[in-house]
C-alpha cells in the first residue's frame, strides 16, 4: 500500500487510495501536487490559449475528458467517475443525477438575464458540490469555469494555483466562499471571480 509523507493543504479531499498513481517515483505530497501541476499546466495551455470556441462544453463527455487531460500523466483514474463516497461531494450514485441536473440548470442561467460571473460562479460552485472524481474536483471545476468565461468574455480568472497548493489566508477565503455557496450564498464566491478575471490574448 502506497503512503505518501506529507500534508494535504486545509480544505482539500483526503487521498485515501493511491494505487492509481502511475508515477511511481512520487514520495511525498509535495512532490505528488508538483507532477499534477505539470499535467495540469500543458492541459490548460490546451483549452485556454487557443481562439475561442462556440462548442458547449456543459456535456457530460467533454467534462469527463477535461478531468482526464489534467490529470491522466499521474493517474489512471483521471477522467473516470468515482466509486467511493468521500468526506465532501455528494453520494456516489447520485453523481449522473446531479451533472444532469446541473445541464439543465446551466440552460437556464444562459437563458435568462444572470450575469455571467454568477453563472460561472454557480457552475464553479456546482462541479466542486457534486465531486465526480476520486480527486483534483477544485482544480478541474476552476478550468471548467474558464472554459466558459473565454467563450464568454474572452477573459478568464486567474487564479493562484500555487497558493491554493498551501495553507494560507487565500486558500481559507476560497474555502470558505464554497462552503457559504453550499447554502445558497454565492457573493463571496462572485467577489472571488471578478477580483481575478482579467484579459486574455486576443486572438484574430
């Protein structure tokens, strides 16, 4: 059985199996969380820094391959459901139900007159909430939002993936900003979004 040395930051999702990982050099946390950044780096390259694109990317499909670029160089489980209930996200089988839901939900949002940080406030909010994967659900829900907000804006948040890897005032705030939209309060997760968009290249 593989135990990694090392701490997980506040907030994150216990890793309590790690015999998916496909890196087997891999000792600590710290190193583990530095390979997924790699992984994690090239796949955003590959959805953000490109020209936008008109293709909905709310389907359950194109969701599932989104987890498995981030994370599919570190563990063979990227992109796959997960079959064990977790100490946060909701039961495991109600995962499609809930995706599902959320589809519907977001036709509605782009339907009606919502904002688009609120919606892609709500949709962040929502991936976290249901917790598909055996890990890496923040991560992937923040790429996901980001997808959209370029199809959107052309402008994406940036987020401080490095201090959302330690424990710190930033990491806290953004917890807590989830936990507050798990019952229905979603301005400080909305503040979170707009204090952080900014402009992206532009392409012609």
């Amino acid at each position: 059985m593989v135990i990694l040395k090392g701490n997980s930051p506040y907030g994150a999702t216990p890793i309590d199996d790690y015999s998916g990982l496909k890196l087997k050099h891999i000792n600590t946390i710290k190193e583990l969380y530095e390979a997924e950044f790699l992984n994690i780096t090239s796949s955003t390259s590959k959805y953000l820094l490109k020209p936008p694109s008109n293709k909905s990317f709310m389907d359950r499909i194109y969701l599932s391959k989104i987890h498995k670029t981030m994370f599919s160089q570190v563990w063979d489980w990227a992109g796959k459901k997960r079959i064990s209930n977790k100490s946060v996200g909701i039961d495991k089988f109600q995962i499609d139900i809930e995706i599902v839901k959320l589809i519907k939900d977001f036709e509605f949002w782009e339907s009606s007159n919502m904002d688009t940080i609120e919606v892609s406030s709500r949709i962040h909010h929502k991936l976290v909430y249901i917790h598909p994967f055996e890990n890496g659900n923040g991560r992937w829900a923040r790429l996901v939002t980001n997808i959209y907000l370029k199809q959107k804006l052309n402008r994406i948040v940036y987020w401080p993936e490095q201090e959302l890897y330690i424990n710190n005032v930033f990491r806290k705030r953004y917890i807590h900003s989830l936990q507050s939209a798990d019952h229905g309060n979603f301005a400080d997760l909305v503040s979170i979004h707009q204090e952080l968009l900014e402009d992206i290249i532009q392409f012609t």
